[in-house]
C-alpha cells in the first residue's frame, strides 16, 4: 500500500521531491524498479492471457486497432486491485491532482510490428489555473526503447497549450528498462512511436484524474461484486466504489 507523504523515510522523501521537481520542471519523471522481477514474470504472462480473452463488452472499452489492447484490469486479478497505490506512482498522482484524485482507468497496450505511431497530443483540455486535472502512469513491463516503440515526450510542453511542433522539436524518447514507470502530468505533449523490430513493449496505463470528473472506465459498473467486496478502503476511495 502506498505511504503517506507525511510516514515516509529521509531518503525516500529526497527520491520523491527529485521526481516532484521533476514533474515540475519537465512535466514527467522515471521511478525505477517499481517492480520487480517476480512481478514482471507475472505480469508478462497474465497480460499475453489477458490481451488474448479481450471483450469490449465486458470490459468496457473499444479495441485499439495495431495493438495487443486490454481494459478493465483491476477486474483481471488481485495482483491489480492495488498495484495502482505503489509509492512513488500514487503518491505523485495525489500531489499532481490533489489528495482525493481517483482512477479514470487501467489499461495495457503493445503495439504489434510497424504499428503503434501516435502524433503527439495532450490528454484532455489544457490544465487550468488552478493546476493539472489528469497524470498517467506507464508502467514498462518489458525494455523499451526506440526499435520497440518507446513514448516520446516533449518536455516542458505540460506548461503551455501550443500546438505539437510540426518537425517534433525538443521530443525525447522514453528509454527504459522492464520494471520502470513513468510519471507524467497528462497535459504535456506526448505519443507512443512505431514499433518496427516487432520485439514486446508491454505497458500497463493507470490514468489519474481528479475527483468529480468522469472516469476512462467507471470501475462501479464493470468490476464484480467479488472485487468490490474485498479492495481495501483506500482502493474503493480511489476506485469511486461508494460514490464521490
């Protein structure tokens, strides 16, 4: 379960105020060994599982086409209905959009050989005055790199609402090893590249939002009465189980 901001050690409080600079400065930061290799061994078969039994009735939302997709993963096994509280992850996002923010959703991508170019863009509205309303979280399960589709993000860009530079200027690539997560505030310029080795790049995306505002995927409506009977308190609180 995560820490509070307030309980966590001398060291750890150095980590986090580095990643909260950075979340400043350039509108995403990189935690290391969020999980670890037990975990990646997991994740790595659940998903190819997961992605292969995919049905957007059931879970939710629509097939993203050029990609192993899945949705509604804190329904798919205890391993998920928590995984999205992990420090640093939960308590960046409760520091990007305030101590209530919830869950919009929990998905995963891959995508497939020479697919998964996205143009850069911003996800929702420009933030406001008062701050950021959305903060996403990808959690790299295998290496990424340029030849398997790495994230490219343009840094800096979560403090301005021009429009995506036309020769991509300032893009960086997100290359990181199996285990990582990256941080972001949504509102900064960003979009997976193309795939063309065709080797894995499995992320799973847990996508923020501040209370009061709809989620991706109303967890409510679409996980079971089983996982609602057993998450934690603090997990129904950031789910919206009990209403807002």
């Amino acid at each position: 379960m995560a820490q509070s901001l307030n309980s966590i050690s001398p060291a750890a409080d150095e980590v986090l105020q580095n990643h909260l600079q950075n979340l400043e400065e350039n509108g995403f930061t990189i935690a290391s060994n969020v999980l670890t290799e037990d975990e990646l061994c997991f994740l790595r078969g659940a998903l190819d599982s997961i992605y292969a039994t995919f049905d957007p009735e059931r879970d939710g939302l629509r097939k993203v086409e050029g990609y192993h997709f899945a949705s509604n993963l804190v329904n798919k096994a205890p391993f998920f209905e928590s995984i999205f509280l992990r420090s640093p992850v939960y308590d960046l996002a409760r520091h990007l959009l305030g101590e209530g923010c919830i869950l919009s959703s929990l998905n995963s991508l891959e995508p497939l050989k020479d697919q998964g170019n996205q143009g850069l863009h911003r996800d929702g509205p420009p933030a406001p005055d008062s701050g950021p309303i959305v903060a996403n979280s990808l959690w790299a399960i295998d290496d990424m790199n340029k030849a398997n589709g790495a994230t490219r993000l343009v840094p800096g860009s979560h403090k301005t609402d021009e429009p995506p530079p036309d020769d991509e200027a300032g893009v960086v690539y997100a290359e990181i090893p199996a285990g990582s997560v990256i941080v972001t505030n949504a509102h900064i310029l960003h979009g997976a590249s193309a795939n063309p080795s065709g080797r894995r790049r499995r992320v799973m995306h847990g996508y923020f939002t501040r209370r009061g505002l709809s989620q991706q995927l109303e967890q409510r409506e679409y996980l079971s009465p089983e996982v609602q009977a057993r998450v934690s308190p603090l997990a129904r609180k950031v789910l919206v189980l009990d209403g807002d």
